[in-house]
C-alpha cells in the first residue's frame, strides 16, 4: 500500500544580515527536524531576483519566524520590509492563527508591533522545543507535516554522490581548505539536511574559516605595523579559541609594538617641548620593554647630550654661586679658585671675567695688608724687647714706626703710654736726685760749719723724700755723735720681760679649747640638719650620671703641685678629688679628721670618690676639714656628690659660720631624691625649695658666703641658684667654725626605725676665694647649643677656620670635624681673656680621635704673651705629643704611643713668674720647659684654643670638658 503524499511546513526565517550565523544554526536544525525551512542564503540561486523571490517565500510560507536580537531591532533596512510583508499577511489570517512567531536570540527588547504575538526565547534551554511544539500545531492546520527524513531512504545513487561530495569535503577540510570544505558540507546538507555528519563537519569548517579569516587579516596588518588592528584581532580570534596557532604570542609581541610605538609618539613630542629629562625617562621605559629598540631619529643620543649640557650649565652656575658668596664673605682665595675653574670651563660666562679682576684685586690688598700685619707684629714684638730691656725711648721710635704702617693701630699693651711714663719718671727721677743731692750737700755744709743740729735736720729731709737715700759723708753718725757729746746721757727705765713658753702654754690651751668647742658643735649640728620632712614642694632637675654601682670618677680639677696646709690664715683654698692613691682605701687625714656617731660607718677612696657607708636610725658619718680660718673676701664651697638608687637618708655637706648654721644634701625618701639647703640664725630657718632629681645622679653643691655686712649666702646646684639669702651683720670678717662632708639616715626620711644602710659618693670638695674659682669650665652639655657652640665663651680662632670644616656640641661634647686636602685646620678660642687669673693655673681637656675618621690632630694650646704650650693625639701615627715654643724654636717635644680612640687627660700647668710649664697626659708628667726667668709677672694668657690640624683626607674628635683652675 501506497503512503499518503505529505509535504513539508515551509517557513520563512526574516532576519538581520548581522544574526546570520546564529541563524544559519537555527536553518539547520529545522531542515533537520522536517522542515522546509527558506532562508535567502540557502534558497537563491545565482541569477535570481531576490526583491521578486523573497516576498514570494514569505507570501508562500505557512509560518514567518523574525528572529530579534539586539542588532536587528535596531537595524535599518530590508529586514523591516520583511517583517511589514509578514504583518501584512497576518492580519488577513483569521484570529487565532499561528502565522509570525518572533523568536528572541538574545536578552532584548521587543518591538511594539510584533508584541501581541507570544515571542519565544531560543537562547534558553527548552526554547527549540517550543518552538518546534508552534510549528507543529501549524503544520497541522494547514495538512502539512512535521518529520525528521531518513538518510537511507535515498537511492543508491544519491548515496553515492553525497558519499563523495563528504570525501570531497572532508579532504578540503583536513588541509585547511575551508572554503571549499563549506561548499561540498553546505551541498549534502542542502539535499540532505539530515545527513549524520555533514552538519558537524560543516560548522567546524565555517568556525575554523572564521579563524583562518581572523589570523589572515591579524597577520595582514602585522606586516603593515597597525597593532590596534592586528591586537583587536587577535583577541577576537584568542577570544574563540585561546590555542589558535601562534596567535598568543602574535598577540603579545603586537601589544610590546603598539607599546613602543607609543612611547617613542611621547618621546618625540617631549623632544620637541625640549624636555630632555623627561625624554630620557620615556627611553628608561623603553630600553626596559626592548633593549634594542630603534631610534631612528636619534631621540636618545640628542636628549642626553642637552642634558650633559645643561648639567654643565648648572654646575657652572652652582660654582659662580659660591664663588660670590665667597666674595661677600671676604674669603678672596677660595673665590679665586672657583672663579678659575668656571672661566676654565667657559669662556665669558656670566661676569666671571670681571669678578676674576675684582678678586685678583683684593687679595693683592690683603697679601699687602697681611705683610703691612706682619711688618707691624715684628715691630712691636721688637718694642716689647725694648720695654723690657727697659729702653723706653727706642720703643717709642717702633711704635712710631707701626703708626706710619697704621695710624689706626691699638697699642693693647699700652707700650707707648708705659714708655712715655717711664721717660717721665725718669725726668723726675732725675731732678729728685738733683735736689736730693744739693739738700745732702747743705747738710754737709752745716756739719762741717758746726751746726749739726741743723744739718741732722736737713738730714731728716732727705730721709723723708728718700728713705734708702746713701749717707756717704756720715753726716747722720756724726752729728748724733756730736749732739751726744754736747748732751747729759738719759735713763733707761727698767721693763718687765716674759719667757717665750709662757705664751706657747696660752696658746696651746686656746687652740685646744677651740677644737673641743667645734668639733662638738659640728656634731650636734649635723644630727639636727639630717632630719628632713615628710613631705615636700618640689620642682625637676635633670643630671647627666645614673648608676647603682659605685661612679665611675669623672674629671675634675686636680692641682699638680702639694695643696697648701692652711693653718689658720685668712682666706684659706683647699681640694681634694679623692684621686691620690695612695689614700686608696684610707683618706687623707693630713685634710680631713673622723667625725660620726655610727660605729659601723666606714668612709674610704674608691675608684676615684669618697665612698661614705652608714648604718642604723639617726647615725651618721662624715670628715671634717682639719683647718677652719676667718674669711674677708666672697668664699666658695663646692661639693660633687651622688646617692644610691633606692635608699633613705641624705648626703651633703654641713657649715656653721658665726651664728649660721646650715646645710645642702640629696636627700632620699620613699624612693625619690630631692636636694635642698637650708641654714638657721637662732630659732628662724631659711630653706630653698625642695628640686626633684633623677635617682643616683651627681649633682654639684655650692655655697658662695659674701661678708657684709650684711652676710650674703647663695645657694648653687649645678652651677644654678635655688637661693639667695641676706643676713644681718655688723661684721666684715666672718669666721667659719666647722665644715663637714657627711651622710646619715634620720626623720622622716627612714622608716620604722628599722636599720638601714645608706651609701654616698663624694667626687670633690673645693673650696676658696671665689676671684681664684676656675673662670672657664664647659662640660658642652647645654643642650641649647646643640649643633653649634656658645658664643658667650667661644670663637673662632682668626685665620684658624675653613669653611669645609666646623666645631659644634653634640651629646655632651665639642665635636671637631675637617675635610678637604692639605692642612686645614678648625680653632676655638675662650673669649674674655681679660677675665682670667693673673696667676699660674692649670688647663686641663680630656679627648680623643674618632676611630674611624683620623687623618689628622686634635690639640689643646695654652698660650701667653712669650710663648706657646701644645698637647694633642696624632691619628697619622697614633701618638699623643707636648711641646712649647718661644719666638718659633721648640723648647721640648715629646712624643708617646696612644690609643687614640681612647679618652685622655691632657694637662698643661703654667707657673709664674719663671713661665714655667709642665705637661701631663693621664695623671703622669711627660716633661716641662721653662722659656725664660723674669722678675716682672706677664699676664697669664693671651689665650687658650681647643680644635685640631687636617693631615689627610678627613679628621674627627671630641672634647668632653674643659677647665682652668689657678694654682695657689
């Protein structure tokens, strides 16, 4: 039996010509299922009228599908015309009928006019099925049907082309032939569009025609250098597949092109603006990306060779800078040289010629100044040997000499007015001899004529002008003689005479009773002055020194000769720094005498400070000093000391003078130290206020009595007054009874009467007349002059500082610090020399080189007006050296091997009138020189200089302190 003739349901696909493949896909699948599916691509033939065929396909089509995606419903063109011949249709369609279906690609918008059909979404997952479900239920309502067709039901000769078309295809697609692989797939499929391969195979050569098109066009502008193409290209074509040939690195080396092309685009521009700098920056990011990356206009080479330039342009201005500033500053030499080497390098630079002129100019003028100085200095150092050969008038004829070099010279040392006045009392002199001489000649005379009276008389005369005047003629003997011969003789009226050991005995028994007076005084007084309150106003003190071990000694003034035993003269000066040692253990009772109530105390040298040990509630322990005198003149006490951490008690020192009683200690209490002074004057106290301090700091203690009236006490710690005190007084002489050094736990300050064991440290006791207390002492630890050094005690030495150097404190000390080539040096000289002692002293300076940085010397120089004492370290040879000088010729140079990185004491002592000095380096003599002897007493110093000497390359040291203190 025959089947019934069906046909298939013929439906028009209306799309935009940019959804095309999506299109072509969905062609498939319907010709697939049974469906004579029409689409312009598959149905025109070549020659036809597609404006006839394609309105006739949607005229005869059972069901119009308008495919709708974001392209197409936006597109102008036949698409719409496609879809208005589609509405039209419908609308003759009775209601109800399935005619147009839209069909959604993807997530868009639909139009107004296709949105009263129910649209389908092919892009989700059941999408095909519904729509296949719509064209079945057409297919039935017009009779036609809707069924997959059978491969196998061909004949054998259809098989057996299509057999080889897929030969064909296949062979076209393994060598890559796409196009033609397309064709013979896209001829079975348009016969047999179920056919179980040809599909498959034909979608993979169209994908990979797509690609091969892609990396052709990719590679086409590679060769012509358009990287944004050949990038965008490649990266639709990676974007497909990410293993597409060589198209990943095709990719990578387009973007390192179009990159480079980039950079060298800005790099051109910069070049033109003429920013050179930031051409070679764009080249740093080049030459990063390739190395070898051309410059064909020579970008690179022109930028640096202007940057070179400008750099020249720029160092050039930068010496003619300093070379002007030099000038302002006078420095004429160093201007000089810079100038030189900016004429050096470019000829008629700004005014360097001119400027060149004007320094030639100066030092010309300070070469005849520094010789008119020079000339001048020889003069007077010739009239100061004219002034002490006592030739008064040759002195005036060099001072003259100086004033026609320099009619503003300043005679400092008054040569002319000595010499003037010398000449003066010369003249006098002379004229007083003159008349003396005839006054002697009359009494001559009225001896020789008798009247010897009256010669004795004008004898007298003479005597009382000058006392030491010779008696050459015996005129006095004489005519005493002859007086006596003329005159009865007189009585002597008897006396009464006492034995010298009667006035010994007295005076034995009053020294005796004095000492038991003081010493119990002293004692009572010290018991009463160690009690403290419980509580306390305070106010901060900071100190440089913390420490529970016993203090390391830090230097102080120690006088090289024996200290003078004062035995109850006015004014007396002693000082003991506990260093001697051979008091180490003991202490020097020759000064100090045992004064305490605890039999338990012990109180010795160590490690260069009195350690004073106490023990128990209200005991106490402490020294006397030995000798106790009146003083007449402003006086000083000065005590260094320090408490351990963590205790309670006090040290300090104790003093009575007169009525006054008083005392200044660290106390320490509940685990705080504090120090106040306070004195008594009957039953009213005076007391400072109580300062805060750092547990187990050394701080210094000082005293300063001024006799009135009124009596004037100050109170000084750390070099600071905390107090100023006047006393009544009548008295211009104070005497001092009693002074003790001591500590002891008493009062408030321990508690609950339980035994407890304090430990003090003294580090020195001075005491004198304050004219004679050292004028210059600098620690460098006033933070204020941080980075600098205080203009109030130092200067630069003239001529003696570089620019390419300097001195300044830091952290407690003077640092000195030069660079550069050749010798340079750095100076420092104490101001005020008119201030210092007359009288011989000591300097002392404690130092050392850098360990790293020593090219050079570091050097400490005392001088006066006849001679030159130097003591220093040498990093070139790792020596320390004392020498002095007089008129340019070495006296003594010794020279020893040093650490020079280690600290050493350096101490010069000057002794007058013999201008003696004596050379100490770490508590041992090195050697002395005395440059001459002389009864007349020069002024101590011309001045005293701390620095140091470049040798080679760069020099560095410190200075931890400084002093003077004179010698008594």
């Amino acid at each position: 039996m025959n089947k019934a003739v069906t046909r298939p349901l013929k439906a028009f696909l209306c799309h935009a010509s940019g959804d095309k493949p999506a299109v072509r896909e969905m062609y498939k699948r319907l010709v697939f299922e049974g469906v004579d599916a029409w689409l312009d691509k598959e149905k025109l033939l070549p020659g036809q009228d597609w404006r006839v065929e394609i309105p006739k396909a949607v005229q005869e089509a059972d069901v119009v599908i308008v495919f709708l995606s974001k392209n197409s419903i936006t597109k102008e063109g036949y698409v719409q015309k496609e879809i208005k011949n589609a509405l039209d249709i419908a609308d003759e369609k009775p209601e109800g009928t399935i005619f147009l279906i839209p069909a959604r690609l993807e997530e868009c918008l639909v139009p107004e006019r296709l949105s009263r059909w129910q649209w389908v979404d092919l892009f989700e997952e059941n999408g095909f099925i519904q729509l296949l479900r719509s064209l079945k239920l057409r297919a039935r309502a017009v009779g036609a049907t809707i069924e997959q067709a059978s491969f196998q039901e061909s004949d054998s000769e259809v098989v057996r082309r299509a057999e080889q078309l897929y030969t064909e295809g296949l062979a076209a697609f393994y060598t890559e032939e796409w196009d033609k692989a397309c064709r013979r797939f896209q001829t079975i499929l348009s016969e047999y569009p179920n056919h179980k391969n040809a599909a498959e195979k034909l979608a993979e050569a169209e994908t990979q025609r797509n690609l091969a098109r892609l990396y052709a066009n990719a590679e086409q502008e590679y060769k012509v250098e358009n990287w944004t193409a050949t990038i965008q290209s490649l990266e639709d074509l990676l974007q497909r597949t990410p293993d597409y040939k060589d198209a990943t690195q095709l990719l990578r080396n387009a973007r390192k092109q179009k990159r480079l092309k980039e950079l060298y685009v800005e790099a051109k521009a910069l070049h033109m603006a003429q920013k050179w700098h930031a051409v070679l920056k764009v080249f740093e990011q080049i030459t990063a990306i390739e190395p070898a990356c051309p410059d064909p206009d020579n970008l690179l080479p022109s930028a640096q060779k202007e940057v070179a330039e400008l750099k020249r342009i720029a160092e050039l201005n930068e010496q003619y800078s300093v070379a002007v500033r030099r000038m302002d500053a006078g420095e004429w030499l160093e201007a000089r040289t810079l100038l030189e080497k900016v004429h050096k390098s470019q000829t008629g630079f700004m005014e360097t010629e001119r400027l060149l002129k004007k320094a030639e100019t100066e030092i010309i003028k300070m070469e005849e100044r520094d010789k008119r100085i020079e000339q001048i200095n020889v003069l007077y150092e010739q009239a100061h040997g004219l002034v002490r050969s006592k030739n008064w008038r040759k002195a005036l004829e060099k001072i003259e000499e100086i004033h026609q070099l320099d009619s503003l010279f300043e005679d400092k040392d008054e040569i002319t007015e000595q010499a003037k006045a010398e000449l003066a009392y010369e003249e006098q002199e002379i004229q007083r001899q003159n008349e003396l001489a005839a006054m002697y000649a009359e009494s001559v005379r009225l001896m020789q004529e008798g009247k010897y009276q009256e010669a004795l008389d004008k004898w007298d005369e003479v005597r009382a002008v000058d006392s030491k005047y010779p008696d050459r003629q015996g005129v006095q003997r004489m005519a005493k003689k002859k007086l006596t011969e003329m005159t009865k003789p007189v009585k002597i009226k008897p006396r009464l005479v006492i034995k010298k050991s009667f006035w010994k005995r007295t005076a034995f028994f009053v020294v005796v009773m004095v000492g038991v007076v003081g010493i119990t005084a002293l004692i009572k007084f010290g018991q009463q002055m160690l009690s403290v309150p419980t509580t306390v106003p305070t106010r901060t003190m900071v100190s440089f020194f913390t420490s529970t071990k016993v203090p390391a000694k830090i230097s102080t003034p120690r006088p090289t000769t024996a200290i003078p035993v004062t035995g109850g003269y006015t004014d007396p000066t002693m000082y003991d720094d506990f260093g001697r040692k051979e008091f180490e253990g003991i202490y020097n009772i020759a000064l100090w005498e045992w004064q305490s109530d605890d039999p338990d105390a012990k109180i010795i040298q160590d490690n260069g400070v009195l350690k004073i040990n106490s023990s128990g509630y209200n005991k106490g322990a402490g020294l006397g000093i030995k000798k106790i005198a009146d003083i007449s003149s402003p006086y000083f006490v000065e005590v260094s000391t320090s408490l351990e951490p963590n205790q309670n008690g006090g040290i300090g020192f104790n003093f009575r003078i007169d009525s006054v009683g008083g005392y200044c200690h660290i106390w320490a209490m509940n685990q705080a130290q504090n120090i106040n002074c306070t004195h008594a004057v009957g039953q009213q106290e005076e007391s400072t206020e109580f300062i805060k301090i750092a547990q187990g700091t050394r701080h210094t203690l000082r005293i300063e009595i001024i006799p009135g009236p009124p009596l004037n006490i100050v109170y000084m710690v750390d070099g600071e007054i905390i107090g100023d005190f006047k006393i009544l007084s009548t008295e211009n002489t104070v005497h001092v009874e009693s002074f003790s050094i001591s500590s002891g736990c008493s009062g408030g300050g321990c508690i609950d009467k339980n035994p407890r064991t304090l430990t003090g440290y003294v580090d020195y006791v001075r005491m004198g007349a304050i004219e004679d207390d050292p004028v210059i002492y600098d620690g460098f630890e006033n933070t204020s002059f941080a980075g600098k050094f205080d203009p109030a005690k130092w200067a630069y030495l003239p001529g003696h500082h570089y620019p390419d150097g300097s001195m300044y404190q830091e952290d407690g000390k003077m640092i000195f610090e030069q660079n550069g080539t050749g010798d340079r040096w750095q100076f420092l000289k104490g101001i005020a020399v008119d201030s210092y002692p007359k009288t011989s002293a000591i300097l002392e300076s404690k130092l050392k080189l850098d360990s790293e940085v020593k090219g050079g010397d570091i050097q400490l120089r005392f001088q006066n007006k006849n001679g030159l004492a130097v003591c220093g370290i040498s990093g070139s040879d790792s020596r320390a050296y004392c020498w002095c000088d007089m008129d340019g010729h070495h006296y003594l140079d010794e020279r020893f091997s040093v650490n020079t990185s280690d600290w050493h004491v350096f101490n010069i002592e000057y002794e007058q009138p013999t201008m003696t000095y004596t050379f100490r380096v770490d508590d041992r003599q090195v050697g002395y020189c005395s440059l001459f002897k002389s009864n007349d007493s020069p002024d101590l110093l011309a001045d005293f200089a701390i620095g140091g000497w470049l040798r080679s390359n760069s020099v560095k040291g410190y200075f931890e302190y400084i002093k003077i203190v004179p010698l008594q």
